[in-house]
C-alpha cells in the first residue's frame, strides 16, 4: 500500500519500504549527531563557537528529525528536504577529505578525530541515505525526475567546487604574458632543476605598518612562489615544495618551534656542549670563589703579600666569577626559552669567554712562577749584595769627611780638599753603580722586574736598583762639578763652595743609609718565604696554580675545536623582523627579508630607504631563489678579488688607498647570493692555496695545497676535491709619482705581479680582468694598462685605458656632431649585448657604465678563441672613444652647449667593452715569436678562459647600488634605481669560467604588476568558487519547475 499525499495538480506517490528505511536512517543519525555536538561541547574537544551555536546545531537536528517523522506520514516537502540536507552533509564529508589530502585539516578540528574514523563513514552513510531518499520517489513520476533533477544539480555543484578546489593545488597553466613581468627567470629555473629535497617556504607577512602591510605584499610573493611550485612539478616530478601562509599567532609559534628543532639537528654539537655549559659553569664558578677565598686568607705579613699582585689576583678572580656566571645565565636564557637559538653565535661567547677567563690566569701563574725562583736566589746573593751595600755606605761618609765634615777649611787648603771629594766622589759613584747591579741580579736573571714591583724594595717611591742608579748619577755629577770649580775659582770662593757641597754630600749619605737599611731588611724578608706562600709559589713553579681551573676550561676549548664548522648566519637576527619569507630544504634555514625581497626602487638623493617617498620593486623570485641556491648546492668556485694592496706609507702620507676590495662589497655580496665563495689575493702574497671539500659530508679543508688523504668529520679517505677558482683581478692603480730626490719609488704594478697572475692562468685558473680609463696626471698622459703585454701577447686582447667612451646626443641640423648629456656621460647606457653566452641574457636589460675604455682584439695567438660580450655596434655613431677628454672638456666648460665632434685619432664603432676567450690546453707561439724552426719548445699549459672587461668602475660600491639619475617630467632632474643588472655581468663570468653556463641568465624584467584590491580579490572568489556552482543549482532548479509545469 503506497503512501501519497493528494495536491490540487494530482497525486504525488512516496515509494512505502524506502520512504520508511530513509526516515529512520535519517532520524537515527540525527539524533546520533546531536549527541555527538553534545559530548564534545562539553569535553571542550571542538570549538562550536559558544552556547548559541550549540543551541543552532540542535535545533537544525531537532528539524532533521521532525521531518524524518513526516517522512515516515508520506509528506513529499519532507523528502525533499531531507534529500538536499543529506546532500549538503554529503558534499562538506567530501570537500573536508579532499581538503585533508591536499592542504590539511582545518585548525578547528580536533587532532584526536581521526579523519578516517569520522569524516568517511559520515560521507558514506549520507550518500547511502541520499541514495534512499531518491528510491522513495517511485518510478516514472515527476517526482522521481524532480528527484532526479535535485540530486544532478547536487553533483554537478560538487563537481565543480572539487575542481576548485583541486585547482587551487594543481592548477593548469599557461602564460600569455609577453614581457616577463610574472613568469620565473631563467636562472631559477636552473635553481630548481638542482632541488632533490623537499623545499618548505614560509610566508610570515603580518605587519600592520603603513609602508609594508603584510595584506598588500603577500599576494604577489604567493603567487611567484606558486609559479616556482609548479615548474618545479615540472622539471622534476619527485622534488616537492609546500608553501605555507602563516597569519596568525598559533602558527607563527609553530613555525618558530619547528625551525628551533631543524637548527638544533643541525648542530648536535654545538647543543651537547652548551646543555654541559650550565653544570660546568657551576663548577667553575665555586671554584673561583674557592680560590678568592684562599686568598682573601692569606696572613697580611706573609710573601706574596709583599707585592700587590695578591689584591690584583683578588679582583681577577672575582670579575671571573661573575663572567663565567653571566655566561651561564645567558646560555639557560638563549636555550631553554621559545625564542630561536644561535647555536654558533651562542658557542662563540662562550669560547670568548673561556678564553678571556683562562688569560688572565695564565699570566698570574707565569708571574707567580717567577716569583717562587727570588728567595732562593736572594738567599744565594745576599751576602754579596750587603757587603756591596756596606761599601756604598763607606763610600758616600768618605766624601763628606773630604769635605772636612763639619769643620772649617782654610782657603790654602780648599782645593785640595775639592780635589779629594772629587776622587771620593768617582769612587762612590762606581761603588754605587755596582750596588745598583747587584741589587738588579740579586733574584736571578728572571727576578728584576718582579722585585721592582715588591713594596718591601721601594725606598724613596724608588725601587732600591734605579734609586742606587740615581745615587751613583747623583755622585758622579757632584765629582765633575768639584773637579770644574778647583780650577776656575779663587781659593776664598773655593771655601764658600766647600760650604754649599756639604748638604748635598750629607743628603747623600743620609740616603744611601736609609737605603742600605731598607736593602738589608727586604733581603731578609724577600730570601725565605712563609708555608702558605711557599705551597703556592711550589704549585706555580709546577705550572698548577689554577689546574683545579684551567683544566676544565682547556677542555671547554678542545672540545669546541672538534665542533663541525656551523656557519655563522643571520637567521635568528632575520627571524625577528617583520614580513619574512623563510626557506627550509633538510635541516637548513633561510630567511628572505622584506628589503631583499621588495627592494627599494625609488628614493630622493639622501633620502633614507624608510622615508615618505619609499617606493618598491618586487625581487621576490631572485631572492627566494638565491636561497635555495645556497641550501642544495655547494659554492661553484671561490673568487679571488686579486689586487696589489697600497703602500702603508703611501696611505699615511698621501691618504687614500686606491682600488682594494672593500670597496667593491656590494659585488661581493651578489656573488656570495650567486653561490661564489668570495676572497681574496693580494699580490704581494703567495697564492691563497685551494679550498678541498669532502665528497662524503661535505666538510670544508681550506688553505691546504694537496687533498687531504682522510677527512677529520666523518673518516673517508681520498674523496675530497678541489673547489674551483676564479680571479677577479681588480683595476691597478696607476703608477704613483716619486717622492722626492733620492727616495725609492713607491710600490705599482709591475712584472712581478704580472707573472703571479700569468701562473696562475697558465695552471687553469680563469680570470676576470677589470679595467677603465685612467685620467691623465700632472706628470704625463693617462697610465698604460700594466697588463696589456701579458694581453696581447698570450690572448690577442688590449685595454686601451688612455681612451674614454663619450656618449653624445645627434644635432638633427649638424651632421656628425654631438652634444654631452651630462648624465649619460657617467651613467652610459649600453646594452648592446652580443650572442655569448655570458651576454646573450643580459640583451636589452637596463645596463649602464661610467669611465669606459676599450677592448682592442689584436691578432689572437693560435689556439686562443676571442668572443666580444658587450659592443657598441657600427650603426651608433654618437658613440665613440677619445684620447682627447681634458680639451674636450674644456671646450664644453669654455662654450656651454657647443657641439662636439670626434677627431681623427679618436676610435669610431664598432667598440668592443667587454670581451671572453678561451685557450687550447697546448701553448703555441705568439704572433711576435720566432718562427716555428727557430722556437724553443714551450711548456704545455692547462685550458682556461679569461673575460677582460673596460668597464671596471661601474662595479665599485656607491655606483651599483645608489640610485641613478635621470631626467624626469619638465627636465627635472630625478632618481632610479640602481643599475643592479651590472653585476648580472660579472656573475654571468664566473658562472661560465667556472663551467657552470646552466645558471647563466638575468633576473625577470620588472613591470610594475596591476594591484587587484583585498575587496575585489574576495568578490572574485566568491563569483568563481560560489557564485559559479550557485547559478548551476538555480538553472537546475528552473529545469525543474519547467519540468512540473
């Protein structure tokens, strides 16, 4: 019997078995479901958002189940909605599955619910309970095609929001773009072609400052880091990148917790060492305030007393202990908090501290060792040194007798007696000289200056060895003042000199027995030394006066030796700044920060990089890229920046320094994000020896000549090789006038440098040549290039440094004349690059050069291949190269806005800047040898290649990386950015000397990108992911009701 419910249209049938089976599938599950909201509102296991949407939860069940009932009466409204919430229960099953497979699961759902044990069976049961409620339509009704209908609708919206969803991980893509402006560069491509391990790149964008919203900026690195994701798909199907948006508190203190394991695995080590830090430091510590106490006890009248070295030590020691205990404290503080450790920074203090803790002790103990050889050596010497001291004191009282004391003496007899003080005054003088020396041996050879520093052998604020120096001076002088008076003066004026020598002769002696005293009793006390002193004296003669301390604090520092190198870095530092991007392949960190990331690209001359004006281009894709670079390869070669450092004298007199690497730091530190090694060569020193790596583990030998035969890390034998190296040689400067007549000429560039590089070429080591013009000097016209012999001769290539590229402007009415922008004569844009591979990608990037000169290609040597990189070609006539700059820019100063024509001896295009070349491993005779039946035979040398480039300048630090002028709207004049793609030049050279033409390219051309704003963003997403699947549903809907109809 069917039960039916009669409508004004007709009668619409409800099939009895399964109209009776869904209501109670559909009523027992909701009840069920309503206990389940409760049970884990009240254990608190999932947030349902409060009482009211529990209460919300429950009624919508309690309605479920009411329409279950009227189900079970026949009422058609109940199938259908009964059917369109078990279909929507069934699609958010589905969506929560597919979601938990492709990202994971929502952060509301609770951990202890098991996807597997829960969201499935909750899809299956609903889709079983949708499958009864559709056999409840009986066949062949308008009800079953309204059913029908319904449950099509249902799935062609399912459909459609899993391929949304499935979209937003693997979308398909295709680019239409035509200037690049999105689209990953060549280089990283390469980059990710080298990726074997999982990437994670982390996007922490949260700050709320008007200049760096982290809304506002996020978007565009996604979006380039989805880019990277999917070719990475593509060039290699078993790496992977998972990139993670971290908005919130929770997550940023999940992502801090997994970086601090990643960095903790990374230097176990260093971990170990620093988690013994705080028992050892403990130890330390008691022990030191131990030996402070030890001395704080010592008798007041006991040896080492006698010298303030005991209240030094005193204060030494407690400033140790207060060292070593804020180390400890830093140590617990920096490891055991949440915050991110610095392992190697954090290794470094320590090992500092240990170090400035075991010096001090070290002196105090050689002091010490001294100290313990004076009481027998005293004891030994002093009997001589007294009877010395007796005899000092017998030769001062005879001077003052041979002034007859205190009687009076007669004129007939003054100068006989000046004669005689004058003799005794030379002898006292010697006498006193040899006291003097006595005293100054009488603790050894090693005890003088300690005993200069006892306060038992001060008399006077004197030391007793330089006060008996001063007193045979004193007596020397008194001896040559008698001795001049005798013989200029009358005899009465004899006698009134007689009576002013007498104080100074009584002063002597009242000295020398004042210090002969003094003397005797610190013999007595210096020559035996008490118990306590004499155990501490014993303990530092046996070099163990502080074991108890600097025991442990040597194997502190031993162990640290034996640490594997953990670099350095500035992640914990970057880690704390606002909008990161932070990088993870295995257990390596890094951190792309704001400015690298959206560097600035437009600020006023001296306008700070935060100030009102900040503008900013997005670098996001070159400088995640780098990173990634630095984490899955090693270095490709070390870059010698090879130069000839300046006379130290010549830089005090002169001041300056020329061209050295400093000032080429911004080079370095875009090689260095190339993945060069940077360092250096000064000509006057031998070869930095080769840096070997262990192709085991990766450990790092450097300034070794051989490869080690066993590596110190992890034990193998023979598996290291040698890191690649490139020379950088860097502008010479040119030769320095003589200082004057007579005077050596200063250090240049000369022959012996010349040969250095030349061996070092010849052994297979690549080369960079920098050069530019050199302004004329006072004494003569520009310098010469110092290399171009070498040049010429062995690779067919001259800088011509005494000529200058001039740039001009065409007059349209003057044929072939031409006026100077003042601007682009520093800043010459020249981007004519040829088909080399070092060249070819830098085509058309904005590339521009100050102080030009020419590469001349001569006649190459057999077996040598030139290639120009950078040209100006024939057709730009309002360029060319003067030998003429100083009348040149003298006549425009002369006659502003004069136009300019190249004179005969000038170079004219085609010009050649910068160019490469190779070489065949075997040498052959140079166009200026002999001939080959007259040639002697030549050594083979290796392959190598060189790049010589006139642009040399245009690298240096204040060039590369401040902004560029240029002239802006109604000819004012305004700034750019720098011309970073410079360097692309140089980077490009060492990728291909070093064999590495893979990562040859340039960084994306930067368009300024259409900013959609947040609002719009969301209306789109709501259109595409909702709207879409919702205009399905209303067409179905209007199917139906068509279908009634």
């Amino acid at each position: 019997m069917a039960i039916n419910t009669k409508t004004p249209e007709g009668v619409e049938v409800l099939d009895p078995m399964f109209s009776r089976l869904a209501s109670a599938a559909s009523a027992v599950l909701a009840l069920g479901g309503a206990a389940l909201v409760v049970i884990l509102a009240l254990v608190s296991k999932l947030n349902l958002g409060g009482g009211a949407y529990v209460l919300g939860w429950l009624v919508l069940l309690g309605i479920v189940v009411g329409a279950s009932v009227q189900l079970l009466r026949g009422q058609v409204w109940a199938q259908r909605f009964l059917l369109i919430f078990w279909m929507l229960v069934a699609l958010a099953a589905l969506l929560l599955v597919l979601g938990s497979l492709l990202w994971s699961l929502p952060a509301w759902w609770p951990a202890e619910l098991a996807v597997g044990w829960v969201i499935l069976p909750a899809l299956l049961v609903s889709a079983g309970v949708v499958a009864l409620l559709t056999r409840a339509s009986p066949p062949n009704t308008r009800l079953r095609y309204g059913t029908f209908s319904l449950v099509s609708a249902g799935i062609v919206l399912a459909l459609m929001i899993v391929v949304n969803f499935i979209a937003q991980d693997m979308p398909v893509r295709k680019d239409f773009e035509s200037l690049g402006s999105y689209r990953i560069s060549e280089r990283t491509v390469a980059i990710l072609k080298g990726v074997e391990q999982p990437v994670t790149v982390t996007v922490v964008y949260t700050s709320q400052d008007e200049k760096r919203k982290g809304e506002e900026f996020a978007p565009r690195v996604l979006e380039q880091l989805q880019e990277m994701k999917f070719r990475l798909r593509q060039l290699r199907r078993d790496a992977t990148m998972e990139i993670v948006n971290v908005t919130t508190d929770s997550q940023k203190a999940a992502l801090l917790r997994r970086i601090r394991e990643k960095m903790a695995g990374q230097a176990t080590g260093h971990v170990q060492l620093l988690r013994s830090i705080d028992n050892r430091a403990e130890t330390l510590t008691r022990d030191l305030q131990a030996e402070l106490k030890a001395w704080q006890e010592l008798p007041a009248d006991s040896y080492v007393r006698m010298w303030s070295l005991s209240a030094d030590i005193q204060l030494v020691l407690k400033e140790l202990a207060r060292q070593v205990g804020a180390l400890r404290e830093k140590v617990q503080s920096e490891t055991q908090g949440s915050a991110l450790t610095d392992y190697a920074g954090l290794v470094k203090d320590v090992q500092t501290t240990v170090e400035e803790t075991q010096a001090p002790l070290e002196r105090i103990g050689e002091l010490m060792a001294t100290l313990s050889k004076i009481p027998p050596e005293v004891a030994k010497n002093a009997k001589g040194v007294q009877e010395s001291l007796a005899k000092s004191d017998k030769a001062v009282q005879a001077m003052q007798q041979a002034l007859g004391g205190d009687k009076a003496v007669p004129a007939a007899e003054a100068a006989k007696a000046l004669k005689q003080f004058a003799q005794s005054a030379q002898a006292a003088q010697d006498q006193l000289l040899n006291t003097a020396e006595k005293l100054a041996n009488v603790g050894g050879k090693d005890g003088r200056e300690a005993l200069g520093a006892s306060e038992v052998w001060v008399y006077q604020r004197m030391d007793l060895t330089t006060l008996y120096a001063a007193l045979s001076q004193a007596a020397g002088q008194l001896a040559e003042q008698a001795d001049a008076l005798v013989s200029r003066l009358t005899p009465e004026a004899l006698v009134e000199q007689i009576q002013a020598l007498r104080p100074h002769a009584a002063g002597l002696v009242q000295t020398v027995t004042g210090a002969g005293k003094a003397a005797n009793a610190a013999l007595e006390q210096l020559s035996k030394a008490d118990p306590g002193s004499q155990k501490l004296l014993a303990r530092a003669e046996g070099k163990k006066l502080f074991e108890k301390i600097t025991a442990p604090l040597q194997a502190i520092l031993d162990e640290i030796k034996k640490l594997p190198e953990l670099k350095e870095d500035n992640v914990v530092r970057e880690l704390g700044q606002e909008n990161v991007v932070i990088i993870e392949v295995g257990n390596k960190v890094k951190v792309a920060t704001f400015d690298e990331v959206y560097p600035v690209r437009l600020r006023e001359q001296g306008m700070p990089a935060g100030g009102e004006n900040e503008k900013r281009v997005f670098n996001g894709g070159s400088a995640i890229a780098s990173k990634i670079l630095s984490m899955t390869r090693k270095p490709f070669a070390t870059v010698l920046m090879t130069y000839l450092g300046p006379d130290p004298m010549m830089m005090r007199m002169r001041g300056g320094g020329g061209i050295t690497p400093a000032a080429f730091s911004t080079l370095r530190r875009r090689l260095e994000e190339a993945n060069f090694e940077v360092g250096e060569w000064e000509l006057s020193q031998d070869k930095p020896k080769g840096v070997w790596v262990c192709g085991a583990c990766g450990h790092v030998e450097s300034n070794a000549a051989d490869a080690p035969e066993k590596c110190k890390q992890c034990g193998a034998e023979k598996r290291f090789e040698k890191r690649p190296q490139v020379l950088l040689v860097l502008p010479p400067n040119p030769p320095s006038p003589p200082m004057g007549m007579g005077a050596p000429p200063p250090p240049s560039f000369g022959p012996q440098q010349v040969e250095k590089i030349k061996a070092a070429i010849d052994a297979g080591t690549p080369a960079v040549f920098l050069a530019h013009y050199n302004w004329p000097s006072m004494m003569g016209p520009p310098a010469a290039y110092p290399l171009n012999a070498y040049l010429k001769s062995e690779w067919g290539l001259e800088c011509r440094t005494d000529f200058r590229l001039i740039p001009g402007e065409p007059d349209e009415r003057v044929p072939d004349a031409y006026k100077i922008n003042l601007i682009a004569f520093t800043y010459m844009p020249i981007s004519s690059f040829t088909d080399q591979a070092i060249g070819e990608p830098l085509q058309g990037q904005k590339t521009v050069w100050n102080n030009a000169c020419p590469v001349t290609p001569t006649a190459p040597p057999p077996g040598v291949d030139v290639q120009p990189v950078l040209v100006v070609p024939e057709g730009r006539r309002n360029i060319w190269a003067t030998q003429n700059l100083i009348g040149l820019i003298q006549r425009i100063r002369s006659q502003p806005g004069t136009l300019i024509r190249p004179e005969e001896k000038d170079q004219r295009t085609p010009l050649t800047l910068v160019a490469a070349a190779s070489r065949d491993a075997t040498k052959q005779p140079g166009p200026d040898s002999q001939p080959a039946s007259q040639a002697t035979s030549q050594p083979a040398v290796s392959p190598a290649r060189i790049v010589v480039a006139g642009v040399g300048q245009s690298f240096l630090d204040g060039y590369l990386d401040e902004p560029m002028p240029v002239v802006g709207a109604k000819t004012q004049f305004d700034v750019t950015d720098p011309p970073l793609a410079n360097a692309d030049l140089i980077i490009n050279s060492a990728y291909w000397l070093s064999g590495n033409v893979d990562y040859i390219a340039s960084g994306p051309v930067q368009v300024k990108p259409v900013n959609v704003p947040a609002d719009t963003r969301q209306w789109l997403w709501l259109l595409c992911v909702i709207g879409l699947p919702a205009a399905v549903v209303a067409i179905g809907v209007l199917v139906l009701v068509a279908r009634r109809a």
